[in-house]
C-alpha cells in the first residue's frame, strides 16, 4: 500500500500512528507529497478530488480517504477491535473523541492559513471564532482526561487527541494549552511516549511557526 503523506500534516501522522500501533506500518510506502489550500496536485487529485492527504492506495490502486476512514480500514486489515471497539459503549466513546480532535485540528487548520494569510488581511472574526473553539475542545478533553489514563487501551480517540495535542506543540509552541489543564497535560505527557506516537513524529517542514494570539 502507498500513502500519499507529508511528514508536518496532522491527519497524515494519525494515520501513521495508528499503522505502527497496528503493527502494519512496514505495509506502507509513505509516498511525500506536497499540497495546499492553494497548491493543487494532479497526482493527488487523480486519487483524491479533493487534493488532500492523506490518501492511502491500496495494492489494487483504489484509493481511500480520509484519515478516519484510512485508520478504521487498517483496524479491519489487522483483525480489528483495536484501535476501533466492538464494544458499543466502548467504541462510541472513541469515535466521539476522535471527532473532537478531528475537529479540534481543523480549527487549527483554519487558524494557521488565516494567520499565514499576513497583515492587513487576517479577519479578526475568524480568529477570535477560532480562540473560542479550541479553548472548548481543550476543556473537553480535560473534562474527561481521567478516563483516558489507561495504560491497557489504545484507541483511535485516544490517537487522534494526542496527536491533536502534538500538533499545537508543533505549530503553535507558544500557545500554553497545559495552564489550567492539569489532568490533561499529565495524560498527554505519557502518551506521548507511546512506542506508536513516538515511531511517526512530526517532521519540521521549515514551515515558519505562528503566534498563537497575534492577529497583526
């Protein structure tokens, strides 16, 4: 299988994540491929319309997007009920967490394009919109941080919020998630250590770093 990937992009790490803790990460060729909000690519596209990655490729060559549906086909692959419960309580709690991070990142995604858009051209509305929703999600996540603290399960919630969380480290280094979140920090502290999270790392892109709060 061939993933179309870039080292720096937070749903393509998830997917890499969730390969090594699947212990199929040997499976996949990580094929680097640059795209944009603006930056389209036409070998991308002719898998992928909608220019993103990651989009994995499948030894017959049929593509599969997005990350979430990428991480649930690699569970199945692998025997499933790994990363994705069959317990139903179980396997909602996940899926809810994963969309929170899922979302989560996306708002930081549109944070980052907005700051990179340069003076005189960032809406403040968006960005102030933005600063809200992160500081939901982060609440939420430490709101339940005490049920993720596991040391037996890994799962596809728990990949997806620690990537999350490594993504602000990542682009954002300034930004002080961890005040005021105490349950959360200690949480992420250790599963950042996870053999799987610490086998696909975030690769500096030379990509310049945004301010978390300056909107120019």
């Amino acid at each position: 299988m061939k993933l179309l990937w870039s080292p720096s992009a937070p749903f393509a790490r998830k997917v890499m994540v969730a390969a090594h803790a699947l212990g199929m990460a040997e499976r996949i060729e990580c094929v680097r491929t640059p795209v944009g909000p603006a930056r389209l690519n036409p070998d991308v596209m002719a898998s992928n319309p909608l220019n993103k990655v990651p989009t994995l490729l499948l030894e017959d060559g049929k593509p599969l997007y997005d990350s979430r549906v990428i991480c649930e086909y690699l569970d199945a692959l692998a025997g499933g009920d790994t990363l994705f419960p069959r317990d139903p309580e179980a396997r909602w709690s996940a899926l809810r967490r994963q969309c929170l991070a899922d979302g989560l990142l996306d708002t930081l995604i549109l944070r980052r394009d907005e700051y990179f858009r340069g003076d005189g051209h960032r809406s403040i509305a968006h960005i102030e919109a933005t600063a809200v929703k992160i500081q939901a999600a982060l609440d939420a996540m430490e709101a339940e941080a005490d049920e993720l603290v596991d040391a037996s399960r890994i799962d596809i919630g728990r990949i997806a919020i620690g990537v999350a969380l490594g993504y602000l480290d990542f682009r954002a280094p300034d930004y002080q998630w961890r005040d005021g979140r105490p349950r959360l920090a200690g949480w992420e502290a250790g599963f950042a250590f996870h053999p799987a999270m610490r086998a696909a790392g975030f690769v500096d892109d030379g990509r310049k770093r945004f301010v978390f709060y300056e909107i120019g």
